[in-house]
C-alpha cells in the first residue's frame, strides 16, 4: 500500500495509482475515495470542466437537495486534493496492457489557453464578439466563442470554441494575464496506471426518435435536461418559459418511457431514473407556476428507491395529475400550442386530446461511451459495459479495469455514488493483491479469546 | 402604523435532531415567524441555569430548548438538563417571569410539524405577553449564579469533613 | 494517547481580530429573498468586521478562492460565511479558511437559507434582518474563538463486521483483501444469509447457495478474517479508531455445529471475545414480511403462500404437471406490494402503530421472474398477476416483457382497493376478487389453485444493537444514513458504516455494491496510523479549578472525566481533567461547575452569551 | 483595447485563421446573420420595453430566435426584465455608459 504524500511516491510524472475515466459524480466519487486511501489518481474528464451531469441538474429526488450544491463540493474536494491529478478537455483514446499496467493514450484537445496562466477573470469572454447556443443551457442560452463553460466549473479556466471564432483577436488583447494562445495544437500522450476505473456516464436518446411526438417540429416538445436547466436558479431565462416564444406555460406534460421499454427503437430497458425526475420537475414546475396543470402520462410508476413512494405519494397530494395511458401522438399547432392525443388506460380506455403548452419527453439513457473494447472493457447486448461476475459488480472482467455509475447501465446518483465506492474498493483491493510483495508494516488481526476457541 | 410588539425567541437546537428538524422546515418551503432565531447547540445540558436566566435578562423573551427528547445521543444528558430545567422554571415562578417563556420540547430530524407547531405557539403566546420583565430576570439570573457558586462551598464542606 | 498542541500561528492568536463575512446569494436561493447588498452594507458597520462580500456561490471554486484570497491580502484572520445548511458546508469552509492559512475553527457558518430565506419567504425584510442578528452573534461568537486542534488519536486498524449475509461477507472478503483485518460477527450458526436459501437469483439466473459459498470461501480461509457465528455484539464503547468490542455467544445447541457446513466452528468453545476496532460495518440486512394471519388469507388459506416459501419449493418440484400439497395445479396468482406501499386506513398497522408506505424493491422483479419461470416450466398453468405498478427497473424490464410474451395474465388493483382473498368454488382452493384497472375498475373474479404473496423486505429487528451503537433509524425503521448522495453509506455516528438491506431494501448486486461502498469507507481510516477527531471536547482550565468534582459525579462517561493532584505553589491541589479521546462533548460537566472553569471547545458558555448578545444587539435592515 | 499584439500573437492568430479558415463561409454567414439579427433586435428595444412577441413583430425576425438574443443580452447584461404582459414577460434595453 502507498502511505504518505503523493509527491513523494511518484515513480515517474506520468505512472498513477488509478486512472479515472470521466469526472462525473461517479468517477469524482472513485477517485476521492481512492485518494483518501493515499493513492494517487488521475481524473481525466472529456469536457472542459469535471462535475458531469449532475452539475448541470436542478435539483434533486427524493430529497430535493439542490443538485449543485451536492456536487460542487466534491468537485471542489477533488480539485484540492493532494492526491488527484485532474485533466479536463481530454479523451481517452486507447487503453492497452503494459506489463503489469495499463498504458493510456490520451489526447488533451486545444483549449487555446495557457491554463497556468489563465485566471478565470472572464475578460475574455466580455470582449468576445460571437454568441453561439450554450451546450451547457442545452442550447436555450447563450455562450460565446471564448468563455469560461459555466458559473460553477471547474477548473475556471476559458475555452475557445473554434467552431465559432472569427480570429478576431479581441480575446488576445484583454486577457491581462496573456494567456490566449490561438496557436495552440491539440497534445497527445500517454500515461501509465495500475487500475483504471471507467466512469464514462450517459447520454439522453433523441426527442426525434419517435416520429408521432414531431419533436423536429416544436421546440416546445423538450428533453428533460432542458427542463432541469429552465427549473436552475442560474437557467437561461432566469424563470421557466417555453422555448419557442418566451410564454409562461400554463400547461405542462410529462411523456414517460419515451425513449426507452420500446425495441423498435433500440432500447427494451427501462432507464430507471425518469419516472422519479420526472415527478421532481412536476412539483418542481408546479412550485415555480402555481397555477399551471401539470400532468404526468405514464405506464407504472417505478418509485422504487428509499424515499422514493413516498415522493410520489407527496405529488400526487400536491395536485399533479398521473394519467395512466399511452401518448399515441402531440401534434403542434399554429399557435404553437401541443395537442396530446393519449389512451386513458383506466377510463375506459378512451382517447383524449389535451392541450399543452410545454410536453416533456422522458428519452433513453444511453451509454456515452460506444466502444469500450478501445478502453479494454467489453459491452453488454443493450450497449454498457459488462460486468460479468456477479460477486464483484464493479469488475470488467479485464485484469485491473473497473466501472462504476451509468457506464455499466441506467442509475439514479445514489446508486452511481454506491458503485462509485464499490469500485474503488475494488481497485484498492486489486492494487494490493498486485503488489505481491508483502508489506511488512501491515496490519495483523488483534483480538482477546477467553475461554479458549479450540476445538 | 401602531407599534407591534416583536418578541426575540431563541430557539436552542440540538446538533443531532431539532437543528436538521428546522432545516427540514426549510427545505419543506414551510414558513414561520422570522423572529424565530436558531443557535445549534451539541446538547443543551451544558447550560446553567443562570445563562437561560441571563438570555432573558439581555432581551430575548422566549425560549424554545429544542433537544432529542429520548433520541438524545448522550448518555443521561436529556434528563439532567430536565432536571435544571426545572429548577429553573421554578425560579421564574417565584421571581415573577411567566413560565411560558421557557419550553423544552423534543423536535426530531423530520419533525416539521412539531417544529412550526411549537415555535408558532410560542410567538403567539408572547405576543400576548409583552416584553420580558428584564430587571426581574436579572434577579434570577444573580440568585442562579449564587447558588451555583454556593455548591462550591457547600462541597468544598463536605469534602473538608 | 492523544495529542493537543496549541497552534502558534502568530497571525490568529496576538492579533486584533480582523473578521471576514461572506454571504451567498445560492444562486437566487437566498438573494431572491433577503437582501443580500443591504444585508452586506450593514454587516460591513459591525465590529471588528474588515471584509464583506456577497457571491453568488460562495461554495464554488471562485467563490471560495475569494476567501482564501482576503485572508492573505487583507490579514483576516476569523471568517463567517453566510449560506446554506452547516450540514453542507461547513466543512468545506473550514478547509477553505486553512488553505488561506488561518485554523480551522476560526470560522463560523450562519445558515441563511434553510432557516432563513426559505422559512421566511413572504417576509424579505425579517428574513434579511434575521440573516444580519445571526451574523452578528456569530461575529461575537468569533470574538471568543481559539485556534483549536483536531485530537490525533491512534487507531486500531481492523474492521468489526456486524452480519454474515452476503453484504457482510462482501465487505469482509474486500477489507482483507485489501489487507484489513476483519472480526465477522453472525448471529445465526451459518454464514450466507438470505441469499444462501435463494434457488435463483436475478438477472442472471444463478443459484443463490452457490453464490454464497463463492463469498463464504473467500473470507473463511483468510489469515485477516476471522469469524465468530451464533456471536452477538454485547458491548460496544469508544469512538472511530477506537471502538472496544466485546463479543458474546449464544450457548451450544446439543446438536454439534460441525453438522453445519458453513457453521466455521471457530467459536465453538469460546465464552467471550474482546476486540479494539477503528471501524464498524452494519450489515444486518432485512427480512420478508410476514403477512398477518388472515392478511390475504394467509395463514388460513394453506394454498396461500409467500413469495419465499414458493421460491424455495418451487425449486424442488419435477417438471410435468404443477403439483403443489399433493394437489395439480391450473390457475396460479401472484400478489405484488404485500406489506409494502401500503396506505393509512386501508392496510391495518404493523406491530408499532405504522404502515409499511415504501417501496420493497425487489419483488415486482422477483415476482415476474418466478411468474415466468413457472410459464415456462408448466405452460399450461394459468398466471395472473396482480399489481399497482410493475416496477421490472434497468434491464429486469425482460423479465416483464417476457412473461408478457408468454401469456401471464395481468391485473391491475388500486392501492385504496386491495384485492380479496377468499375461499374458492367449484374445485378451486380460492377466489380473488379484484376491481381491475386495466379492463377500466370492473370487478373481476379469478379462481386461483394457489396464490403466491409478493411479500416485501422490513428492517431486521435488531433493538440492541441499534442502542449499543446508538444508530439512526428511519420512519421506514431501516437504518438511516446521513445523506443520501454525501454520504450514503456513513451513519451519524462517525466510524459505523451501512452495508446493504439494513439500511434499505435492495436487491443482491445493489447490496453488493453497496457493501463495497461501505468496504472503502471503512478502509479510508485506518489506512493511516492514527485518526483525526473533531475537537470539540471538554476542557478543565485548570487554573480556575478548585477540585470540587462536581463535574466528576455529573459525567456520564466512565474514564472521560478523572481528578488529578498536582503542585500548586508548592502545595499538591486536586484538579479535574479530560481524557478527549472518551468524552463525547456532552457538556453535561460545563453546567454544574462553580467557577466556569470547565467548558466545551468550540462551545464555550462565553460564546453562547457572545451570541445571544448579537441576537439582541442587530438593528433591523431597512426595506 | 489598451494591450497591444506582440509579433508572436500576431503569428498566433495567422495560423489560427489559416488553420480555421472558413472555406464554405458557414461562420461568415452565421456571425453576419447573428449581429443583424442583434442590431434590430437592440433597435427594437431601444423604443422602448417589449415581450417576445411584440419584438418579433417589430423586427419580423423568427420568435425563437427573439427570445434566444434577448435571453443572450440578460446573461450578458445589456436587457433585463420590466414586469410582464399576460403571459409573457416584458424586456427593456439597459443602456450602457459611454456607449
């Protein structure tokens, strides 16, 4: 076992204890607990700034803690931490064996800043000229080309979007610290560890998967991430509106399983998560409209969690509407208002039509990483990464490579964080059965018998 | 506007029940008086009885001890503080301080309706009572400090004997 | 064996003090309530405050380099922030105020938002004065703060493991792995738990005693394992790093253990056993509900059955025609949500006055996986399944598609209209008369040869322990940690972990993954020599002192408090003393003291009369 | 801007733009339709506070987009909210100093 400080038992600048892949709640989560095991980890996280999805949420079910001030601290944690190495805007490319370790190509992508010049001051980005759609507003807000990702990220440091940047120059000349560097080329090298934990999360199916929802035609019809940025205290509009034209929506609808427990569309499994997001952002929405009916159209209630009946319990008393039925089609109208054709499954099976203003579509989860034989892991028939014995749930099946949290399939962040733990222990089990040489300080079983334990 | 009386309520809250019960209260959205002010406190048994006497003497004009009633995670720690509680009541009596100015009540970490409930009843009923008497409650706070300095003599007796 | 050195940092002890306030806007979750600028312009006139600011996430990186910043360039050396919870953050705050170089402990968080800008909402103008009184009594408070040190005590590096089930076998089998020793302590003479009786286990079919056996093999030999069975926890004292043990047996039943493959006879003759620990893991797990005779006809009904007792004879029975009691078998019910999402006036009380209003998890799965085993087994047996919600979640979906596909016939009841459960007609052992939802709330009748409870998990009832450990319970009587998402697996009780179904119900690789979260929070401290504790403990000025042992017969915690002689001017004098390591930080002695000589680190009774006088002292904030 | 380019920022910037060149003009356009489209929309505003619908008939630019730049221009500081119409909420233009 490593004891001591991390500098001091660095072997080379580039051999780590474990590399994590993705800084997500999981993978922030694997590595803090590895690290305050006194091993040294490496966090590489694809976008420019750690804290994954969570981060970007509202806030969260059961307990309707806010979302960020759950993440923010082990963002934080993990960017202090004396035994994490944290690199933001890189990929994993490859992860081959090397010996008794594990060699990764990384590519760290051209941020077109000097990170250790860079202050975070964000001088850049009010001289910068170009607005385009905010990724993190999941589009409904505005970024421009060179600009620190959001209020909370970390690190704090800007990122200029190429795609957008007219080369203007502007940037250059009021960064005061001369951190702009516009020549910039994107580096790649290779790192060595003893484990690897992936933690690569998820991503949200289409809205246009389902042709009769004509989610290309409204912008009304609208994922859940947006609902969650128009429901955060920092979200684009600074209150909830509909995204075509700014109206107060008097009438919202849920659309649960819209993209999954469906085989035509690739996804037979349930997500998991979106009938209990999806009942948080109906009270949530209800307590930032009061007036607005909110209706929930579902096939069951999966409320399975703790705490999680009597969340839904909660809503049901708070007003919202939970139809039983099936969402054959919304159809958007001139006026841009949605027209709900559904099959009321307990009133005779009847179809209604009802109108919205808002209708939300509970999409698939679905792995982010599509090819996790380039990182030395296998993946199941519905696309996550296997986990094939069911004594270590948080193993790959490949010597020294672990998975925690959505990665290895739909959860909710409770049970990512619980797998998140479940995998480095794990590793740090791994790790120690790895170095064979027995360490002669280690710890030897103490206890009193009285009374003799013979046989 | 006619002058309405505000009465200061001190709400002591234990760090492991009644201070996460007020927060549930919070994050419930629920509301109540914005008199009501929190101090976390690991057990309220640490206080004397002069300090609750002193508190009324600077102004505050009720108290609500908000403990862990039989959830209290020190051993012994809820009945000694009833024990002083009490006395102390007692001592307002006598000194002339209404009772009601003093509550000890368990408020667990989800009680959100004992928590309002008693913290509504309170300002109600001091409202009702007008400011505290404070020249009355110095006195009782001097006599508790007394008598808790006496029991110094009083042992240092018993152990000369 | 504790350590209390007095921090000589000149820039906190000889100085004027110099106070930081910084208040959160919580990104609108304050500000859109008190005001946080005129808030701030009034703080800025109280005493001794050198430096106010307001952000809009003070725990953010930004916001938090802002403290670390001030505290250098503008010489602070007490700080208060003004947000959310302590719960949250005042942890994070405290790191913060040490990174920028001052201790720890001089700061103070004052909650604004949970009991303040959310309990007062419709009055921004008390909300923003109660924000400016509790800022000022914890600026007074501050006046009287000392630098204080955690208490460095030493550790005993090993893991007592409470429960022999799979989560407590999982949890030992990695603690050791990883090179910590573990005691396991089962109540019962076998190790496997549950899931050791379970024929088939989901999703992947594989047979429950051989998992088992897989988990008891792994920690049976381990030279850093060692087991005790039909043992039990009698006494339990100390603290993290430092929990001291004593373990007691259950006499010996005249049939030998040896006939007991997984009894691991290490306990055999053993009277008692004493352990010092540094961690302890609960791994208790559940048990299925017991329906009441009657419930359902349970009891009464001998072809009514729990959902267990099927799995287990199911196993056993020859393929051909469904026998079950000797009888065929056509029509077979399942029964989903028995003793679980149950509702006030509909389902009588459990035994302490309560529903059990959860979710249980795991049997809509388990159901349908038995619902389509026996399709498959014996197709022409008709299944009906009666349900609220089918809760198959992640991939266990198949298991609903599936037994869709192969012909189970599903019913859906409402929660407020049970099914009834009554004797059968014509040849049929019973009859279940249900309103059915799916077929729009028309009552229907189905004959049924056997019908199968969906019996969900409740918390295993382990009274002693949870007194011994002083462990919180939920209302849904499972073990509760102390935040879900923070810290999922920790108990309130620093140094106990939660392993698996005592804490809630879960399902077998859930509570695998749980227990190896459990694992490495268990690891995480003893993976270093000594442990750090918080400060705040008694401590006996001893200057003041005069020997009178009132705060002796006051305490609670044997060895906590003790008297010492020492000289004074030549003369030897008694004088009360604290042992940190044992003394809980009750105060229980601070209150009895003649002198004030004795008072609470951290807590001191200056520092509530400090507050108390910034409570009465603030003026109100205008507008 | 006070700060002045250096010759090694000036090659920066020459590789960056040769590297990035906009060869179909997608960029061009998109950065050409966007400050037009900023301009009247600021104009609109400048006569004085508006809904969304109200600016889109004003300027006859696509809804969506009025309420994308006017979202734009709160984050960024030069509009902010000014009451609300019915269902919709008011913006108004914060005029900038010295400008």
């Amino acid at each position: 076992m490593s004891s001591g400080n991390g500098a001091a038992m660095r072997e080379t600048e580039n051999h780590f204890d474990v590399v994590v892949v993705g800084g997500g709640i999981a993978g922030l989560q694997s590595a803090l607990d590895l690290a305050d095991q006194d091993y040294r980890v490496l966090v590489v996280e694809k976008q420019p700034s750690i804290g994954g999805r969570m981060i970007s949420l509202s806030k969260v079910f059961p307990t309707l803690d806010c979302a960020s001030c759950i993440t923010t601290p082990k963002m934080s944690a993990a960017a202090h931490h004396s035994n994490i190495t944290l690199m933001t805007y890189t990929t994993v490319d490859a992860i081959e064996p090397a010996g008794d370790n594990h060699r990764l190509t990384l590519t760290q992508m051209a941020r077109y800043v000097d990170t250790s010049a860079c202050i975070g001051c964000r001088q850049c980005e009010y001289v910068c000229p170009v607005e385009y759609p905010d990724p993190f507003e999941q589009g409904m807000g505005a970024l421009r080309a060179i600009s620190v990702p959001f209020a909370n990220a970390i690190p704090q440091y800007a990122v200029l979007n190429p795609e957008y940047c007219i080369g203007c120059g502007a940037c250059v000349r009021a960064c005061a610290s001369d951190a702009i560097r516009l020549d910039q080329q994107p580096k790649t090298l290779t790192v060595e560890a003893g484990a690897v934990v992936l933690a690569t999360g998820f991503h949200l199916n289409s809205t246009s998967l389902k042709p009769q929802y004509n989610a290309s035609r409204s912008k009304d019809i609208v994922s859940p991430l947006q609902v969650e940025r128009l429901l955060a205290p920092h979200g684009p509009y600074g209150r909830v509106l509909r995204p075509s034209d700014g109206k107060i929506p008097d009438s919202v609808a849920f659309v649960l399983c819209a993209g999954s427990r469906d085989q035509s569309i690739g996804v037979p499994y349930c997500s998991r998560v979106c009938c209990m997001y999806s009942i948080k952002q109906a009270m949530l929405l209800s307590g930032a409209l009061p007036t607005a009916d909110i209706t929930i159209y579902y096939m069951d209630i999966r409320a399975f969690g703790k705490g999680f009946e009597q969340f839904y319990q909660n809503a049901k008393a708070m007003g919202i509407s939970f139809v039983k039925g099936k969402v054959a089609r919304i159809t958007p109208q001139p006026n841009g208002d949605l027209m709900a054709r559904v099959e009321a499954i307990e009133e005779d099976g009847r179809v209604m039509e009802n109108r919205h203003d808002l209708v939300v579509l509970a999409q698939g989860i679905v792995p982010e990483l599509v090819s996790p034989e380039r990182l030395g892991a296998a993946k199941e028939e519905d696309g996550f990464i296997r986990r094939p014995d069911p004594l270590r749930p948080a193993w790959t099946g490949r010597e020294g490579i672990f998975v925690a949290g959505t990665a290895a399939g739909p959860k909710d962040i409770v049970d990512s964080i619980m797998e998140a733990g479940s995998a480095a222990m794990e590793a740090s089990h791994y790790l120690t059965q790895k170095r064979a040489t027995a360490d002669a300080n280690a710890p030897s079983l103490e206890l009193e018998v009285i009374g003799a334990a013979s046989e | 506007m006619a002058f309405e009386f505000e009465p200061k309520i001190l709400v002591l809250a234990t760090l492991a029940c009644a201070y996460p019960g007020a927060d549930a209260v919070g994050k419930a959205h629920l509301e109540y008086p914005s008199n009501v002010s929190i101090l976390r406190v690991p057990s309220p048994a640490l206080f004397p009885e002069d300090f609750f006497a002193r508190a009324y003497a600077r102004g505050i004009d009720g108290i609500l001890i908000a403990s862990c009633g039989s959830d209290c995670p020190y051993k012994g720690a809820y009945d000694k503080l009833a024990a002083r509680i009490d006395r102390l009541v007692q001592r307002m009596k006598e000194g002339g301080l209404e009772i009601e100015r003093m509550r000890l009540t368990a408020i667990c970490t989800v009680c959100i309706k004992a928590f309002l409930k008693e913290v509504t009843q309170m300002d109600s009923r001091l409202r009702e009572l007008g400011p505290v008497n404070r020249s009355a409650a110095t006195e009782i706070w001097q006599a508790s400090l007394r008598e808790l300095q006496a029991g110094e003599i009083v042992q240092m007796a018993r152990s000369a004997s | 064996m504790s350590e209390q050195k007095k921090s000589s940092n000149p820039k906190t002890e000889s100085q004027k003090p110099r106070i930081g306030v910084y208040i959160c806007r919580c990104g609108g979750n304050i500000s859109d309530v008190v005001n946080t600028d005129a808030l701030a312009g009034k703080v800025k006139q109280l005493g001794d405050v050198a430096a106010c600011r307001v952000e809009t996430f003070m725990c953010s990186d930004p916001g938090q380099a802002t403290i670390v910043e001030d505290i250098q360039k503008q010489n602070l050396n007490r700080v208060v922030v003004a947000s959310c919870s302590p719960f949250l953050h005042e942890l994070t705050f405290r790191t913060v105020v040490q990174r920028g170089g001052l201790n720890p402990f001089l700061y103070e968080h004052v909650n604004i938002r949970e009991q303040d800008s959310w309990a007062h909402k419709h009055d921004p103008v008390g909300a923003t004065s109660k924000a400016l009184r509790m800022i000022n009594a914890a600026v007074g408070k501050l006046h009287h703060a000392e630098p204080l040190e955690r208490i460095r005590m030493g550790n005993h590096r090993q893991t007592l493991v409470v429960g022999g089930g799979i989560a407590g076998l999982k949890t030992a089998a990695e603690l050791a792995g990883k090179g910590v020793p573990v005691i396991l302590v089962e109540q019962s003479s076998s190790l496997g738990g549950r899931v050791a009786l379970l024929a088939r286990t989901f999703p992947r079919e594989d047979e429950g005693s051989v998992l088992a056996k897989k988990l008891i093999a792994q920690v049976t030999d381990h030279p850093l394992v060692r087991i005790f069975t039909r043992a039990r926890i009698e006494r339990v004292s100390g603290f993290i790093g430092n929990f001291d043990v004593k373990i007691a047996f259950e006499p010996k039943p005249d049939a030998s253990a040896s006939s007991d493959p997984q009894g691991a006879g290490h306990s055999a003759n053993a009277a008692e056993v004493y352990a010092s620990v540094g961690t302890i893991i609960v791994a208790t797990g559940a048990d299925p509900y017991k329906p009441a005779r009657g419930e359902y006809g349970f009891g009464e009904q001998p072809a009514v059955v729990s959902l267990a007792d099927f799995l287990r004879q199911l196993a056993t029975l020859p393929n051909g025609n469904f026998i079950w009691n000797g009888k065929r078998v056509r029509n077979v019910g399942f029964l989903h949500c028995v003793g679980s999402r149950q509702v006030e006036g509909v389902n009588p009380p459990q035994a302490d006055g309560k529903i059990n209003d959860y979710c249980s998890r795991y049997c809509c799965t388990a159901i349908l996986q038995q619902a389509l085993t026996l399709k498959m087994r014996f197709p022409d047996v008709n299944v009906f399944d009666f349900y609220q919600d089918i809760r198959t979640y992640g991939g266990h979906e198949d298991y609903y598609t599936k037994s869709s596909a192969a012909g189970v016939v599903f019913l859906r009841y409402h929660a407020e209209e049970p099914p009834v459960v009554e004797p059968g007609e014509n040849g049929s052992a019973l009859k279940v008369r249900v309103k059915d939802y799916l077929t729009f709330g028309e009552e229907v009748e189905v004959p049924l040869d056997l019908l199968v409870l969906g019996v969900g998990l409740v918390a295993h009832d382990i009274p002693e322990l949870i007194d011994l450990l002083k462990l919180p319970v939920g209302a849904d009587r499972f073990l509760q940690e102390v935040h879900p998402k923070l810290r999922p697996v920790e108990t309130a009780v620093n140094g106990v972990l939660l392993a698996g179904t005592a804490q809630a119900p879960m399902n077998i690789e859930e509570t695998l993954s749980a227990a190896g979260a459990a694992a490495v929070k268990a690891a995480i401290p003893l993976s270093r020599d000594a442990v750090e504790l918080d400060p705040f403990v008694a401590e006996v000025n001893a200057e003041k002192c005069n020997g009178c042992e009132r705060c002796l017969t006051e305490c609670a915690y044997t060895g906590a408090l003790f008297k010492e002689t020492v000289q004074v001017d030549g003369e030897s004098a008694v004088k009360a003393r604290v042992n940190p390591g044992l003394c809980f930080g009750c105060g229980a002695c601070v209150a009895v003291c003649p002198t004030r000589a004795i008072d609470l680190k951290g807590w001191t009774l200056d520092q509530f009369d400090a507050m108390i006088d910034g409570l009465v002292e603030a003026v109100p904030v205008e507008g | 801007m006070p700060a002045k380019l250096t010759e090694a920022h000036r090659q920066a910037l020459k590789l960056f733009r040769e590297q990035h060149s906009d060869l179909d003009g997608t960029l061009k356009k998109y950065v050409a339709d966007f400050r037009h489209e900023r301009k009247q929309i600021t104009e609109a505003l400048r006569k004085g506070a508006g809904t969304v619908p109200e600016l889109t008939r004003q300027t006859g630019l696509p809804v969506d987009q009025v309420l994308w730049h006017v979202t734009a221009m709160r984050k960024y500081g030069t509009v902010q909210e000014a009451g609300a119409d019915g269902d919709y909420v008011k913006y108004e233009f914060i005029e900038q100093n010295g400008k």
